[in-house]
C-alpha cells in the first residue's frame, strides 16, 4: 500500500531498542515537527476549507501522540533530550521542487509530508513487530495506523489539488528517491536514522 522502494531491515529495531531514551526522544521531536507541517500548510493555504479542517485534525493529533511519547519519556524516567538534526528530512526537503506556483508548492509540500509520513508508518510497524517491549510495541501498533491515515490523507490531497501536476508521475520520483536515500539510513536509534 505505501509502495516504498526499500524495506527497514528488521534489524534496526534492535538498535532502536538498545538506546529507549534516544528514540523516543527523537521520536517526540518528530511528532512536533509533524504538528508544525500541518499548521505551516494551514497557514500557506487558509482559503482550501476542506485542506484547513483536515490540517487541524492532523495538528491535534500529532501533538497528542506528542504527548504521548512525551508521558512514556516521564514514566520511564527518560530525559527528553533537545531536539536533533534530521539528516533524512532534510535531504527530502533539498529534493522538494522550488518555484512555480503557490500551488505547486502545495502539491510538493504534500507529497514531502507524504513521503515521511509513510516511512514512519514503516518504522513503527518494524518497531510493532520486532521489539522486546510490549507496551511500546502495542504503542507502536496504534501509531503505525495513524501515520497510513495521514499518509493517505497528504497523498489525496495532493491528488485533488494537482492542477496541472502529473501526480502519479512526481509521487512515483519521491517514491525512487526515498528509496536510494533511505539506504543510507537505519544504523542509528532514531526514527529515520
């Protein structure tokens, strides 16, 4: 269904689970930073009522997983760590096109949020299944539904607001470059790493 090129080898959940803290830590950051997409798309994009309202859901729920993952932090008697350059994200945002219309910069900053959001969903399904933890692993089994909703969310929108954009063309372009950027990735206890 995500139709990502390269699959988490199963692995890196070991490396995810020898350093909690990192993880989840990492993992609390990158839920605000999905909360501050969806608000930054709101913002750019206020007169597509229907865009605006799904946004808004979005944005809570981000900052309620955020929450969450911040409560497991505190329960555990984690420290949460600053928040981290994330090499991967970036590299996404270099490959976003710039210029065009304001549009065009919707359509690609759907897909950009697309793209993270399914590879999240693949990682917290590799966590789901593969670690120790059984209360993190039912956690990430929740969380794993929640990010193929908003995926498919991103990727729906981007359709109905393509204009002139061949989306299935440029989806299949984020889908091959994710690919061979994310074979870089997956050695490290961080969500994208």
């Amino acid at each position: 269904m995500l139709g990502l090129k390269l699959k988490t080898d199963p692995r890196w959940a070991n490396i995810a689970e020898s350093n909690l803290e990192e993880i989840l830590s990492d993992h609390c950051w990158c839920e605000q930073k999905a909360a501050a997409n969806a608000m930054y798309i709101i913002i750019n994009n206020a007169e597509k009522e229907d865009l605006v309202t799904e946004m808004a859901k979005i944005c809570i729920e981000e900052m309620e997983h955020f929450q969450m993952v911040h409560n497991i932090i505190k329960a555990r008697g984690y420290e949460f760590g600053r928040e981290r350059k994330d090499d991967y994200v970036n590299e996404l945002v270099k490959f976003t096109k710039k210029g065009g219309t304001r549009n065009d910069a919707l359509i690609e900053r759907l897909l950009f949020a697309a793209i993270i959001e399914a590879r999240s969903c693949e990682r917290f399904k590799v966590l789901s299944e593969n670690i120790k933890d059984k209360e993190l692993a039912n956690f990430y089994r929740d969380l794993m539904i929640s990010e193929a909703n908003h995926y498919t969310t991103f990727l729906n929108f981007a359709r109905k607001y393509k204009e002139k954009i061949d989306i299935e063309k440029r989806w299949k372009e984020w889908l091959e470059f994710e690919g061979e950027l994310i074979s870089n990735y997956g050695k490290k206890e961080t969500v994208h790493g």
